[in-house]
C-alpha cells in the first residue's frame, strides 16, 4: 500500500501551496510534521530555515537549514536537521497524528544521517506521509522515490489543479476517509443547497432565535460549508457572526454568500477545525452547527472547544434537521429522486449521532441547561454555559 505522498516539480510551480490547499481542506483532528521555509535579507534570498509545523510563527530564532554565505555560495547546515528535525519527527512518532507532513526533503540533508534515517522510519510506520521532493538525485532522494510505500506525484504549471483533485482524493483514501461520507464537494453541495435546502436555513434560524431569547452578541456558525444559516440567522439578529469551516473551498463560496445578503462587514469567514477552533475563550456568546456534528469523529474534544470558547451564560444550539416534518418531507423526496441511496446514507448518519449518550459526553462540562430532543424537526441539542454567578437562563 502507497501510503506516503510526495509533490514534486520545478522551483515556484505551487508545490507547498498545493500541500497547504490539500491540508486546508481535510477534515482532520492532528497533523504534525516540519516545513522549510525562506529567509530573506535585504530582500534578497539569503536562507532557509526549519519549523515545526504545528507550532509555526511561535519560534524566535530561525533554525537554519542553509545560509548564502557570499553572494553565491550556499553552506548547508545538517546539524540542524539532526537535532531540531529528529526533534520533530520522533514527536510525530509518539503524537500518533492523523497524518505527518514534511515540506520538503531537499539536499541541504544529504550529510544530515540521523534525520535521514528518522524519514525512513516514519516512511515505514502506519501513519501516512504528504510531503515535497525536491526535483534533484541524490542518495537520499533517490531512495526515497524508490520506495513502494511512496507514490510521487509531478506538478507543472499547467496540470496543478488537476493535480490537486488526484492528491486530494488520495490523501483521504491514505487516512481512511471517503469522499462524500466524510468529505463533501463544495460546488455540488451548494448547487444542492441552492435547489433543495435553502427553505430550512430561515426556518431554523428562527427557531435558534426564539429558543435561545439571544438576539446580538457573537455568533460562531461551527461547519458553516456554504455560509447560510448563519448568514439567515445574522440578517434576522443584531449578531457578527464568524462561520468556521474546515473547508477553504466551502468558505470561498460562503464569502460570495456574505457580499450577495450585503454583509460583509457583520459576517466573516474562519478557516479551522471544531478541534481547535482559532478564537479566544469566552469569546462567543451563541454557537450554532447544522449538520456538521455527523462528521465529528471526536465528539468530546469538538464540545470541549465549543464550551472553551463560549462566554459565562453563552449558548450553543447543535444538530442537524430540515426545521419541520413538512420541509423534512419535501426535502426527502427531492433528494431521493437525485441520490437513490440518500435515505440510506442518511439514516445511517443520523444513528451514528442520535445514539450518543450526549448527558455522559458533556458530564465534565459546567452547563446550566442541557436539553437532547429528536423529532421531526431534527436533532438538537441545546447548552448553555454556567453564568459565574446566578443561574441559567435557557428555557423550553
Ligand atoms: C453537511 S455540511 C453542513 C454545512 C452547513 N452547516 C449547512 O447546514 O448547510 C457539513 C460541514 O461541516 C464541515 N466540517 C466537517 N468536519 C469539520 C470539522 N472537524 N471542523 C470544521 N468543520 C467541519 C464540512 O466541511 C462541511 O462544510
């Protein structure tokens, strides 16, 4: 089995863009791995150094893999790979991440042996690789390519977006996530929206509205895809709404959304993971999620975030649902004229997140008022974080 992914190609053809548009899109919980990344004097190139790829833009001192010493004349600098980069690498041993990346593996490493050795046991353990190579035979390149656990992909100028939907689709195929089950086309999920969904979106907007007696503040719209509920729940509130989504490509349609409702400046996109959602805590005072949940393999970790970021007394509505048992109908006929199986693959989804014991989930939370309901409506569950002081407020 190919399970490691290497990019490779000619100077400035996007390969590390290509790697960061492919890791934008999944829907992952932990990636961990290294990057290169230039160094610049005076404008001119005059370095590269190596980062962490989970912790970039924290580190003060450069790590530098290779320096322009004279106008010239590159030196590399292998020490650092064998200390900082072995580092790394033996922490992604131990991390056990969803996926490792490491951009890129060039020839400022070719005296570098024990970082070298370290690529080798991770190309060999069960976690999958997406990397760069640079375009150059060396020794170790080369018995990097040769490998039968590696599939190298090259990328030109004119064959990258392709490119990209092949690297894509196999990186979800290397983590063990399907296409459509886990990861949705955000084209066709709107073309789907704009011709079946769109009456929901006023209708549940409404109905968060009225449940939670909220009406201004900040709202967080968690695996907002396309942008509209909260956009709906927005134009119909005094709220600023930021609608996170693991999917660059869902939220570039969503900004299109956002200027057509005429609200660029209440309505923002985030780019990032119900994981590790890229606010501050105690920052949001009403969370919502329609039909995101299904896709949260760590369910715990996702409410822990959303508590995390919720104010004293916030709220958050989840769940997924078409807003009445007559939408619920019309919607389920369409659907199942164009997909002969969405009722099952619906069904099944709907089990996976119906049949959590949702009191046991949130038990180390401190909530003033849980409530599950499932009908015709849909599943949802509200929450509402303990004031400091006094009571909740939330009620049926
Ligand atoms: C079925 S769509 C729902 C979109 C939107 N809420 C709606 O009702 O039209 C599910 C969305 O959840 C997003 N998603 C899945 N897993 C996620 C995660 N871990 N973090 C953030 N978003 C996620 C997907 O990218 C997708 O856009």
């Amino acid at each position: 089995m190919r399970s490691n992914i290497f990019v490779t190609g000619d100077l400035h053809v996007g390969k590390s863009t290509l790697i960061q548009r492919v890791l934008n899109n999944l829907p992952l919980v932990k990636i961990l791995g290294f990057k290169t990344s230039r160094y610049f004097q005076n404008k001119k190139l005059a370095g590269f150094y190596l980062e962490d790829f989970s912790r970039l833009h924290r580190e003060e001192q450069k790590a530098f893999i290779g320096r322009c010493v004279n106008d010239n004349y590159w030196v590399s600098i292998p020490e650092t790979f064998d200390t900082l980069g072995v580092e790394i690498l033996q922490n992604c041993l131990r991390e056990q991440p969803d996926l490792i990346v490491m951009d890129e593996l060039g020839f400022f490493e070719n005296d570098a042996k024990i970082f070298q050795k370290q690529v080798f046991d991770i190309l060999a353990s069960s976690i999958p690789v997406i990397g760069v190579l640079k375009k150059k035979q060396t020794p170790f390149l080369d018995q990097i390519r040769k490998r039968k656990d590696v599939k190298v992909f090259e990328v030109t100028r004119e064959n990258r977006d392709r490119m990209y939907e092949l690297i894509f689709e196999e990186v979800l195929q290397v983590i063990g996530l399907d296409k459509g089950k886990n990861y949705i086309d955000a084209a066709s999920y709107e073309k789907t929206v704009k011709e079946v969904f769109a009456p929901v979106y006023p209708v549940i907007a409404k109905q968060i509205l009225t449940r939670t007696k909220m009406t201004t503040g900040v709202c967080l719209d968690v695996g907002a895809g396309t942008g509209h509920l909260g956009i709906e729940l927005t134009k119909m509130s005094d709220f600023n709404t930021y609608l996170l989504d693991c999917s660059q490509d869902m939220l570039l349609i969503a900004e299109q959304n956002i200027e057509r409702a005429g609200l660029q400046g209440r309505v923002h996109t985030l780019l990032g993971s119900v994981y590790q959602i890229p606010l501050n805590n105690e920052s949001v005072d009403l969370v919502i999620s329609r039909g995101s949940l299904y896709f949260w393999e760590h369910k715990k970790t996702a409410f822990h975030e959303i508590y995390r970021v919720l104010t004293p007394g916030g709220m958050a509505y989840i769940g997924g649902g078409f807003g009445s048992a007559e939408l619920k109908r019309q919607i389920n006929q369409k659907m199942q004229e164009k997909d002969e199986n969405w009722r099952k693959n619906m069904a099944e989804k709907i089990d996976k997140t119906t049949n959590v014991n949702y009191l046991e989930l949130l038990k180390d939370l401190d909530l003033a008022y849980i409530d599950v309901s499932d009908s015709e409506a849909g599943m949802w569950l509200v929450i509402q974080k303990k004031q400091e002081y006094g009571f909740g407020t939330a009620s049926n």
